[in-house]
C-alpha cells in the first residue's frame, strides 16, 4: 500500500493540554480511519497514552480537528490523537506526512 503526505488534515489526546509536536499521519492512513468509522464496527486499537501502550476494542465514532492536531473518538468517549495510535485494526499508524 502506497501512502502519501497530505496537509489536509490536523488533530489531539489529552484535550485539557495544547497540542505540541503533532505529526500528521498519511492521507491514506486518515481515508482507513474514516472508512472504519463508516461501517461501525468494533475494532481493536492499540495506542500510546502518556506512560504505556493501551489496547481497546471500540467503534470510532468520529475523526476531527482541534489546536493544530487530529483525533478521534470512540463509542467509549475515549479520544485519542492520531499521532499516539500504533495499529487500528491491525494496521500499523507508523507511517506519517
């Protein structure tokens, strides 16, 4: 899969801190991320949180913009921003704009 650098899109994780240091993830990444939130299905999501890799398995709900960074939000509430995901269904996030 060819994944290409985008600048159509920015995002956020700890929404009570100003975002810093966000990396864009790849347009291709951002168009998987928006088809899975199409079909809402549950999908396991492993990211980084401050301290440790966490694991979930959730819908996502929603992809948007907030402070210069990108996030999304699951059926949970949690909200992640997408430069702290490291696979969503099984896809790695490592690759960046």
């Amino acid at each position: 899969m060819l994944f290409k650098p985008c600048t159509m899109h920015f995002i956020f994780h700890n929404m009570n801190k100003q975002t810093t240091n966000y990396q864009s993830i790849s347009c291709s990444l951002y168009d998987e991320l928006e088809a899975l939130a199409t079909k809402h299905t549950n999908v396991p999501i492993v990211y980084k949180d401050s301290t440790n890799e966490m694991t979930v398995k959730a819908v996502i709900v929603d992809l948007f913009a907030k402070d210069g960074a990108e996030f999304l939000k699951l059926n949970n509430g949690t909200i992640i921003r997408l430069d702290h995901l490291v696979t969503v269904n099984g896809i790695p996030m490592n690759k960046v704009c």
